[in-house]
C-alpha cells in the first residue's frame, strides 16, 4: 500500500490528505479559553455591583479636629503594596515598612501627609507620601499593607478612594 501524500506539492493530486494546519487548533483552544475566562469575569462583576448596590452606602462625616484638606482632592483606584516589596528601597532611599504608614504618588512631594478615605466604606487613614507610583494605569495612590487594612482593602486588593492632602511638604530641588 502506498502512503499518502501530505506535501501541498504532491504530484498525485487523489493521494492529497487534508490535515488541519499545527496552529488553528491551538488557536481556536485559546480564543475558547479566554472566551470563557471574560464572559466569567463579566459575570462575577456584575454579581459583585449588584451586591454592592443593594448595601446602603454609610459614610461617616469626619470630626471637626480631624485634619483639613490645604491641596485639591483627587478620586480613583488605590491599591497597595505586595509583600515582596517589604525591606526594598523606595524612591526616597529608606527601605519599605509594611507596617508603616506609607503612600506613593506620582507628584505628591515626599513627606506630604495625606488623608485616604475608601468610598465604598467610609473609613478613612492618614500616611505620608515616601515613594513614587504607582505605576498601573488607572491607580493613584499605592498603600502600605497597614494602611489597607484600616481603609478595609485587604480582600479586594484594590478600592475606590479619595486622595486629599493634609500637609504638603515644601518640595526639594
């Protein structure tokens, strides 16, 4: 019996076999795969702002002795700082704290004391600025593991927040 021929050259036209080129199966796994992964997370989102709609929004009004906003407020997603950034160099030369009660911001100058309030909850923290970032598109401020968990960010990660400057430090040349 004679093979078949899988070249597209083939001089006998009838001994042709039509094979799936390597890639398409591959390709079509993939488009499946993150066809499932998008519509999942459209599903969960829309189940977690569904969830989060029906709670009544309780936002607390800050006391009179609290610190008083002397720059502009700013509103977006703050997230904070993973564990292996614990003990590097920040953007100021000291080594990262997880404990402490850093931010980074893109423009603040360093030593800037800013208030943080989570929208979504009401809570609100006051750290200072120490280093640049971040440096995701869309985020404004990246906060020190302690500081998340005052604000009650941990679980989600990420929180919409806003940014207010407390006392700005004078800037260095």
């Amino acid at each position: 019996m004679a093979s078949l021929c899988h070249a597209p050259t083939c001089a006998d036209p009838a001994r042709m076999v039509d094979q799936p080129r390597p890639g398409r199966r591959r390709r079509a796994i993939r488009a499946a795969a993150t066809g499932a992964v998008l519509g999942l997370g459209l599903l969960t989102m829309g189940c977690a702002q569904s969830a989060e709609g029906d709670a009544p929004a309780v936002i607390a009004a800050p006391a009179p002795d609290q610190h008083r906003a002397v720059g502009a407020a700013q509103v977006g997603v703050a997230s904070y700082y993973a564990r292996h950034f614990t003990g590097r160099r920040m953007a100021n030369g000291a080594r990262f704290d997880p404990q402490s009660n850093t931010i980074a911001h893109r423009t603040l100058p360093f030593g800037t004391t800013v208030r943080v309030t989570n929208l979504h909850n009401g809570r609100t923290a006051t750290g200072v600025v120490l280093d640049r970032g971040p440096w995701t598109r869309g985020r404004i401020v990246d906060l020190s593991p302690r500081l998340a968990h005052n604000l009650d960010m941990i679980r989600s990660g990420v929180a919409q927040v806003e940014v207010v400057p407390v006392e700005v430090a004078e800037a260095r040349d």
